[in-house]
C-alpha cells in the first residue's frame, strides 16, 4: 500500500479502523483529541459507531458493555483523562475484556499542561487501579510503529482477554510522518473464539456472564492466580525491544523509551565522532520491560545512561534489573520541556569525563 503523510493521532484511528475496531467511546482532551475527532468521521464510513460519553468515567465504562459482546473497541486519553478512567481499567482486567487503551501523555501532576510527557509510566506498568492486575503496556517512538503496535495490540487483547495500552506523548500524537498499512495483514497471534462474549442466549449455549465480582473469597483468590499466571505468559512470551549503535563493549548504553529515544538515537553519531563508544536499548513494551535485554546491554559497558521525560520513573526497572551491578547516570526533562541530543551527548562526555554524577539510591 502506498505510504501517506499523517498526523500521529490519525494513524492510530486509522489503524483501529484497520484493525476492526468499529466502536469508539471517548471525551476530549489535549493533546489526543485528533483521535476522537478522526474516528467521528471514519466510523460512521465502515459501518461503526462513534460516541463522545459526557466523560472519562462514562467512556470508560460504555467500553466495558461494548467489549462484554465481543466487539473489538477503543478509547483513547490524556494523562488526567486516563485517571478518570481508572476503576474501569480495573473492573475490565478483571472480567478479562480485551479492549484497546491510548494514552497521549501530557505533563502533570494535577491538570499540569498540555506539552509532551512521560511522567505517566508508573500509572500504565505499576498501578493504574486498584488490584492485582497488569496491562501489557506498548510504546511507540514514530508514527509508523504506533499504527503497527494498535493493530498489534487488538490481537494481543483477544489473545490474552485483556486490556492493552499504547503509551505515546505529545510529540507521537501531532508529529507528521508517512504511513504504510499492510494489505491483507494476518493477526500476530491464532486468536481463540470469543465463546465467552454476552451475544444473546437461544438455548445452545451456557449463559455468558461478564464479571468482576467475586463474593467467595475462594473463588476470587483462584481468579487471581490465574490472572497471575496470564500475566506471567506475557512476561514470557511479550517481550519487545530495540538495540542501537555497538554491540560490543560501550563506554555507555543508553536506555530510553518513546520519542525520548529517537532523540538519543540522533546523539549516537556525533558520540561516535568524538570517540565515546555508546548504543541504546530501546523498550518497547514496558510491560512486560525487558529487564534482560537491559542486563545484557549493561554487562557489555563501563555505565548506564537513563534519559526519560519524568522525574525518574522508567529507571526503577532499569535499577531493578540491574541489581547494583553497574552505575546509572540519569537525564531528563519535566513540565513538557524536550531532552535535545545536544543535552545527550553532553550528558555522555560528561560521564566520560568524570564529572557527571552517578545516581544514588538509599
């Protein structure tokens, strides 16, 4: 197919179109509402439908009645919209709905601003509500593999009945890029029948019932044992990442996710002109986060260089999975303010030469 020229934010609802998704339910807010208002007009062109909920809350749950009959459905946010939605993330994991989540994040806390951030990654991999449930959390850093991981993520959610979250910011959402879709795309994944979809009853079948509610204490514990061990299967079999630059010894390896990445991939030749060995591990699912993949990078370098849009919340897998074994470095940027690879390189030689403070954790 040829390529087109689109805004971030379209190339999702276009590949949700793509994707089968004909049901939407969202409200408005920056800098995602491209999406909603794309699949206001392209819904209706395929035969789906397009709701504008009169809030977070009410989105979040018409997603749960939508997805309960096997429906393929989408909603997408902004960082104080997602928290909105929240208890019904966790009433949709726990009926086992597969549904398709996009968060733009927006700088925070509190209303914050409408400038890019990555400050929501503690909400989307560590505790979006409450309960013991996960999210297979996915991060693009073009426009490109933002429309392939939303069609990625409506397989992954069928294949393990569950929800899946894109974790993009401002840039991915309103950047401009062309766009492929794949003709005759195959699922990733050999997806069960929804048997279990509430479709209405003739008498053929058990009655379906979709529910988060468990009285027996028995009962419930056995249905987190078994999330637990759905979790586990994506942690085995999910895991997704990209390396950049030397794959041998480095004097330091970066680790950044999103478009923060890209901005770290830019630094990498002027680094390598100056004569500072560095390379990149690149996350893109953030859970399950490639703790290995991070392992065996830093065990082939002298230091690790963690950049992120926050105050620090990626580098506490990066510390988790490195265990001591290596010193961290860390750049950032908050308030919607831009790491630049001019900050980048400058951060690295600042390493090389000593005089960058390495992070220290009690």
């Amino acid at each position: 197919m040829t390529k087109k020229l689109m805004k971030g934010s379209e190339a999702i609802g276009e590949a949700a179109v793509q994707a089968g998704c004909h049901l939407f339910f969202g409200y408005p807010i920056t800098p995602q509402n491209e999406i909603p208002e794309y699949m206001s007009m392209r819904l209706p062109q395929v035969g789906g439908t397009f709701v504008q909920a009169e809030s977070e809350v009410a989105a979040s749950n018409m997603l749960y009645g939508a997805a309960g009959s096997g429906e393929r459905v989408m909603t997408s946010s902004s960082s104080p919209g997602v928290s909105l939605m929240a208890e019904a993330i966790s009433y949709l994991a726990g009926a086992e709905l597969p549904v398709v989540i996009v968060n733009i994040m927006r700088g925070g806390p509190g209303l914050g601003g409408i400038l890019p951030s990555q400050g929501d990654y503690f909400q989307a991999t560590k505790g979006m509500a409450h309960g013991d449930f996960r999210l297979l959390v996915l991060a693009p850093w073009s426009v490109q593999e933002a429309a392939d991981l939303v069609q990625d993520a409506f397989d992954l959610a069928d294949f393990y009945r569950n929800p899946v979250l894109i974790l993009g910011d401002g840039l991915i959402g309103q950047m401009m890029e062309p766009v492929e879709f794949a003709e005759d795309r195959e699922p990733i994944k050999e997806l069960p029948p929804k048997d279990w979809a509430a479709t209405g009853n003739d008498g053929s079948k058990p009655r379906s019932v979709i529910n988060s509610l468990f009285l027996d204490p028995e009962a419930l514990e056995q249905h987190n044992f078994h999330l637990a061990r759905k979790y586990k299967a994506m942690e085995r079999d999910e895991v997704r990442y990209k390396t950049y630059g030397a794959e041998d010894e480095a004097d330091v390896r970066i680790v950044a996710y999103g478009t923060v990445a890209r901005v770290c991939s830019s630094a990498l030749e002027e680094l390598k002109e100056a004569g500072i060995k560095a390379s990149m591990v690149r996350p893109v699912s953030l859970f399950p986060f490639p703790y290995q993949a991070v392992r065996d990078a830093a065990a082939r370098a002298k230091t690790v260089l963690v950049v992120e849009l926050s105050m620090g919340q990626m580098i506490e897998d990066v510390r988790l999975a490195l265990d001591g074994s290596k010193p961290i470095h860390f750049l950032n940027r908050v308030g919607g303010m831009l790491v630049s690879p001019d900050a980048v390189v400058e951060k690295i030689t600042a390493i090389a030469e000593g005089t960058s403070e390495e992070v220290v954790h009690a």
